[in-house]
C-alpha cells in the first residue's frame, strides 16, 4: 500500500452536513494510514484517482450510496465507519434537496 497525502480541507463547505460527511471521510482516511489517492481508486474499482480526489476534497458527492460506502470502504473504513458515512452521505442529500446538488454555497 502507498501512503497518501492528508486530505486539503480547503474546499471543504462551511459547517454542515457535506463538512460533517468530510470530516468523517478524513477521521477514516487518517486513521488507517493515508492511502494514496490511486490506491483508494483501485479498491473502487474506479479507473484513476481523479474521481477520489474531488470527493475527498468536496467538490462533489458520491453519485449514490453504493459510491459513498464504496469510498468509506476503500479509505479502510469498519462496519461502524461504513454506516455512518452512509447515514452523513444521505443527510447530504436530504439537506441539498436531492442527488443533483451538493449543498455548497457559492464563493
């Protein structure tokens, strides 16, 4: 395994649910080692790392729950991990009004 850098929180929305889901995202990430971006895309079975790091940075959300347990997951994510990023990922949703916002503000 190849570690990774920690994730650039300067995206990151303000506080919130989409800061809440990061931070989780980022507890989970640090805990087990910071695996590199590439290596969180292949346990994704995701083609490269790009799609990791816009996630991980906040700039987008998973596209459904399958992505967002597939990324607690693939960050080293337990059982608990899992669940509860599936729970912040759906509060997410509910509070940016459905799967085609994310919630964050304009700067």
């Amino acid at each position: 395994m190849s570690a990774g850098r920690p994730i650039n929180q300067d995206p990151w929305p303000a506080p919130g649910p989409h800061r809440r889901f990061l931070e989780l995202l980022d507890q989970v990430h640090r805990a087990n080692g910071t695996k590199s971006l590439r290596t969180i895309a292949q346990a994704m079975n995701l083609s490269g790392p790009n799609r990791v790091s816009v996630l991980l940075r906040g700039t987008s959300l998973p596209t459904d729950e399958g992505q967002a347990r597939a990324l607690v997951r693939a960050l080293g994510g337990s059982a608990e991990d899992i669940q509860r990023g599936v729970q912040r990922y759906l509060q997410v949703r509910s509070a940016a009004g459905g799967p085609g916002r994310t919630g964050r503000r304009d700067r």
